[in-house]
C-alpha cells in the first residue's frame, strides 16, 4: 500500500495529477485525500476535480479513477485505504484472497495495528487485536494482507473441527503453510487463550509427526510430466534431515539420485518468503549435499516439456553423485 512519508512540497496542477497517476497506477486505480494533500491539491481544487469526473469519490477519503478496471481488489485496496495505513484484510476475507476455496471476501473484515491511526468506514468491519505474531501481514496483488497462519487462527473458533481440517489441508497443499510454520508464527499467540487458539491446538496436535497432507493438482500434474518424459516420480512432502540438523520439509525428492525440487507459487511465494529466506534454506539443503532445481506453477501448468528437459538436465548433471541420508 502505497502512502506519501511527506509533502512533496509545491507542485504545478499538471505535476500533481501526474503523481497522482503514478499513485494510482499503483494502487489499483485509487488514491487517498492525505495522497491529495501531499501533492498540494487544495480542498477546493480536490472538489473541482471530482465534480469535473476526472477522479470519483468512493468515500470521502478514497478515489478512483475514471475507467480504472472494476476488481474485487479495488474493493479490498479501497477499505484498507479509507481505514488508514496500518490496516491489513482479515479473517475469511484474507483466506479468500489467499485462494482457499469456502470463503468469499465479502463482507470485508480488517485488522488495524494496535496504535496506529485509524478511522471508521462503512466499506469493511473493523477488529482491533490486542496481540499479533511477527511477523503478521504481507502485501499479495497490491493489498495488505495478514499472513496465512494468521487469518487461519482468526476464523478457526467458527469452523467445524472437520471443515478446520480440509482448510488446513488445503492450505498446506497451496503451500501457504504448513503444521511446523504455523507453530512458529503463531507460537506466541497459541496459549493466549483466544478463540481458535484451542481448536487449532488440537488439530496440530492430533497430526502425525511427519504429516503429508492429501495430493494436489500441481503434484499430479508434475508426476505426470516425469511419466510422460520416461523420468522416474519422486518422493513428495519429504523431510530431510535429523532431529539435529533438520534441513526443512520440500516438496519433491529424488528417489534415487541427491536432487530435490521445489515448486514456488508465481502469485504467493515472494509475499509469504524473502529472498534471503530462501537462500538460507536452498543452502542448508546444498551443505547437506543437495542440488536444489526451483520451479514455479506456472512452469508445470504451462510448460510441461521446459519443466522435464529441466529435470532431466539435472539428473544428468549430478550423474552418479553419491545419495546423502535423508
């Protein structure tokens, strides 16, 4: 979410709507009155433009722009906006945006960060929580967001302990988490006594050491291109490593040869995982003697015979490279 840190100090009107523009390029179409300040629009100039229809008021503190596509995520960016910069999509309404199925975003619930400054609106409801995991929100496709584990946690007291179960599922096979990530991002809050923390407790606790939630489509669907290019199907949702030196859990291994692949969401992966966390991990796995191939979705879905030709380029590469222990 984009938001001034300043005034931008004197602008002429031709420069000011231009950044204006830029603002809205960015935010889905919209801008804000404290964005309109800060280009040194004055109220009156603001209410010119809009009786002129070259911006359309949605509250009196968030715009649009004529003609900007009119998407769900307009509607979310818009909420968060006319609530204030410390708020985050909440609740069903995050799970929605994440892309778990059985929930829908509207009604729109936010969270606003304890101290920050914001204000009522008639586009959202409001909670207000008293404490929060660190991290806990994220930006996907240009809105503010709490993280996965977190907007799982909000809703649990109100699912059914076998509905909690598929959404976990489901959640864990998008990758958007899994059992040990959310122990450690919701650590802190699980003993707190908030509604959810009991039900998710025990789920977490009733799963077996080393869980494997059902198949996906994304799983088959790689399977499938090794079948197809005669290339042996590995091993799926495998922890690597001892109690001592865990290496993590990745998505597919090689049955046969010290390969593991790995398969990253092009829309989730860069809002839930940093770069830096990524390369910590990849280097634990080449340390315990790994090579790691990435892959994204769009990779599998999309361009199958690029995707066999990748795996079958490092199998090839590591030849008879000795198997470490899993």
């Amino acid at each position: 979410m984009s938001h001034p840190l300043g005034v931008l100090g004197a602008m002429t009107d031709i420069g000011a709507d231009a950044q204006l523009a830029r603002w809205a390029e960015a935010q889905h179409g919209l801008v804000t009155r404290a964005q309109v300040r800060a280009v040194g629009i004055s109220d009156e100039g603001w209410w010119h433009r809009l009786a002129t229809e070259r911006w359309v008021a949605i509250t009196h503190r968030v715009a649009r722009r004529p003609g900007a596509p009119r998407t769900v995520a307009q509607r979310l960016l818009a909420a968060a906006l006319d609530v204030g910069p410390s708020s985050y999509l909440s609740h069903g309404s995050a799970l929605a945006h994440w892309g778990v199925n059985g929930f829908d975003v509207e009604p729109i619930d936010l969270i606003v960060v304890r101290g920050g400054r914001e204000t009522a609106t008639k586009l959202a409801t409001v909670h207000r929580p008293c404490h929060l995991p660190d991290p806990f929100g994220t930006v996907l496709d240009g809105v503010p967001v709490v993280r996965p584990a977190l907007a799982l946690l909000q809703v649990a007291h109100g699912l059914h302990p076998l509905r909690l179960k598929r959404v976990l599922d489901q959640m864990w096979a998008k990758r958007l988490l899994s059992g040990p990530s959310m122990r450690r991002e919701l650590g802190p809050l699980m003993h707190r006594g908030r509604p959810g923390t009991a039900a998710l407790r025990r789920l977490l606790d009733s799963l077996p050491e080393h869980y494997v939630p059902p198949a996906t489509g994304l799983e088959g669907r790689f399977d499938e291109i090794l079948e197809r290019a005669g290339l042996p199907t590995m091993r799926r949702q495998v922890d690597l490593g001892d109690d001592e030196h865990w290496s993590g859990r990745v998505d597919f291994r090689d049955r046969e040869l010290p390969l593991v692949v790995e398969i990253d969401s092009e829309r989730y992966h860069s809002a839930l995982s940093a770069v830096e966390d990524d390369a910590a991990r990849e280097a634990k796995l080449v340390a315990a003697g790994f090579s790691v191939l990435r892959l994204t979705d769009h990779d599998v879905w999309r361009r199958p015979a690029w995707t066999a030709q990748e795996v079958q380029r490092v199998r090839l590469s590591l030849g008879h490279a000795r198997r470490p222990a899993a």
